[in-house]
C-alpha cells in the first residue's frame, strides 16, 4: 500500500487505506503554524483583489526586497519562488548528471527533484540508536567524491537540529573537496533565527540556503519561498526559472509577513510549549521521541504496533504523518504537528485511551 508521500491533504490517506472519512477530521500530518496567517494578512486581503488584473513584478517585488532586508544581504543574492517545491527543482539543476548526498531520514523532494536530473544519490542513514544526529564521518566520507550536499536544519522529519560545530565542519570541509552545501531551513525560525546560516553566506559561496514561508506564516496556498546564495549561484537559478514565477499576491503577503516579529515570536513560543508537552505524555507512555527543536516531534511506539496506532486513530479522527517513505525511520515512527491547544487536547485524549487499551 503506498501511503502519499507528503503530510496534509488527509481525504487521500483515507481513500488509500480504505477507512471512510469521519465527519471530525484533526490532520496533524502537516506542520503549519496553528495560528494562521498574521493578522495583517487578514486585514489586506480585500485590498489584494486590486492585483489580480495586474501582471507581478518579474523579479517578486516587494517581497525580494524585503527578504533582502530581513537577512541584510545583497537583493543580487536573493531568488524568490513559487514555494520550496519549485525552488529545489532548480536548484537541482545545478547538479544534472552528477551525485548528490542525501541524508535521511529527511525531506522526500531532495531525491525527488534530484532524480528527475538524472542526479546520482548518495544516501548516508543517520539512526535512531544515536538520536538520529548527523553522521559526521559518514556524511564527509561521501563528500569527497559528490558535488553536492543536502541537509535539512532543523531535519524534517526529525526535528533535530545539527550541532552548530559539525555543521561548520561540514561546511568548511566542502570548500575543502568542491562539494555545495545546500541548506534546507524551512523550519529554522521556529527556533532561532540567528542559527541561520544566511548571515555567513559571503564567506561561504558553495553553501546555498533554502527557505520556506508555508510553514511559519500559515500560507501554505500561496506558495512562496526563496534561497539565498552567492549572485553567481542565483544568477543560474534565476536563468532557469520561468518569467513571473512568483504571483502579485504571493509578493505582497511575503513582504508583509517578513515584517511580524511579534507574531514570530508568539509561534516560537507556542510551539515549544506544547511540543514538550507532547513530549512529555509521549514518554510517559513508553514512546520514544526525537529530540526535536521545532514545530513538530517524531516519536515510535513500542512491540510494533505501528500500523494498529495508526490505523486506530486514523478511525477516529486523528491523521497522523506515517514514516513509511522516511528511511531510517521505515514505518515504525510518527511525525506529529503542533496544533492548536483544543486539538492537542484531543490528540492527547485519543492517544491516552489507546494507549490504556493496548
């Protein structure tokens, strides 16, 4: 049975497990901000119906410049896209025809992408007897010989995030062997954004960082992202994309967006709050967790009841992000999204009572 590979979209898990749809439905396979999107997205929408009769901006202005800002980079080292998806299908095509590192379990659409160029794949396991921490000697060994390097930061599905020193060894000993490092932060501001590897990207012109708006902003319908990298690497980017890739709207509610350090703040907040909750009921419940520092926590249930948990609350409810396309991780483990306290409550509640019943 082949489970769809990304979170969200619950009425397709159903369809192919062949479990009817209940009437109450809490998908905590995806990973956006419970909040929604910040109060002043709300606000100019009736304003943004103007833009639609307008062609965008070809470059995604405002937003290009304001992530310009926001990261204090040059805008010549700045691309915007139609969301992370889009983005890393471009930045792929840096690497047709040669070999990539990927290292799972991670992201399903590094390889997905990387394929589709005809990219050799590498796969170094990070395991789980170790925290799934980065495998340093593993992941350089293969460096020597590949052009590229992917590494998600903070990891999805994980949420672990590598250790600021041996990520900078990775990254200096890349410039060492011509191996890139592409950085995936799609979720680094739910956590810190001076762990950011943006303000270092001059110094580092083999490093290219990618980042996502869905997450954080709660807009995963409008699609928007950007990476950022040295003016060479965006320029070819840039060369590969089509024209107004990126809608007048999507351009407007970024650079709005940038502006909510408040709202950040709260998310972050929020967020770490209830994941150590979680955590928490989910050890006291014999469950393993990761070490996450984000929006969402991994956590494996004991004697290989894997599929009956899932298959349970699926039944009553409550949609889970399955681990059956996560190497490494091989069905055994659950990635949860933090939602809103009324629906953690009620994970919680369900979980409890199949916990007590099993």
């Amino acid at each position: 049975m082949q489970l769809p590979e990304h979170g969200a979209n619950p009425h397709h898990v159903y369809a192919t497990v062949g479990i009817d749809l209940p009437a109450r439905v809490l998908d905590f396979s995806e990973n956006v901000n419970p909040a929604g999107p910040p109060q002043a997205v709300r606000e100019m929408w009736p304003e943004l119906l103007a833009d639609i009769g307008a062609y965008p901006d070809p470059a995604g202005e405002p937003f290009l410049a304001e992530v310009a800002n926001f990261h204090e980079v040059a805008k010549s080292s700045v691309f915007v896209g139609n969301g992370a998806a889009e983005l890393l299908a471009l930045v792929a095509e840096r690497y047709r025809g040669k070999r990539a590192i990927v290292v799972h379990p991670t992201f399903s659409e590094y390889e997905a992408t990387l394929t589709a160029k005809q990219v050799e794949i590498v796969r170094v396991v990070a395991v789980e007897t170790d925290g799934f921490k980065l495998p340093l000697r593993e992941v350089k060994q293969a460096m020597s010989s590949a052009a590229v390097l992917y590494l998600c930061t903070p990891n999805n599905p994980t949420g672990v995030i590598p250790e600021r020193d041996v990520l900078h060894d990775i990254i200096l000993y890349g410039a060492e062997v011509g191996c890139d490092i592409v950085l995936d932060e799609a979720f680094i501001d739910f956590v810190d954004e001076t762990l950011s590897f943006i303000p270092a990207i001059t110094e580092h012109p083999h490093v290219i960082v990618v980042r996502s708006m869905t997450k954080m902003y709660a807009i995963p319908g409008i699609r928007l992202g950007y990476v950022v990298a040295s003016p060479t690497v965006i320029a070819g980017i840039k060369g590969l994309a089509p024209h107004w890739n990126v809608n007048g709207i999507a351009a407007r509610i970024g650079a709005v967006c940038l502006a909510e350090e408040s709202f950040r703040q709260q998310a972050i907040q929020y967020s770490n709050q209830q994941r150590e909750q979680l955590t928490a009921f989910l050890k006291a419940n014999n469950c393993i967790v990761t070490d996450s520092v984000t929006n969402f926590l991994s956590f494996k249930v004991g004697q290989d009841a894997a599929n009956e948990l899932y298959r349970d609350l699926l039944a009553r409810g409550i949609v889970l992000r399955h681990s059956e396309n996560f190497r490494g991780m091989d069905g055994k483990w659950f990635r949860i999204g933090m939602k809103n306290e009324a629906e953690m409550a009620v994970l919680t509640e369900e979980m409890r009572r199949w916990f007590s019943e099993n």
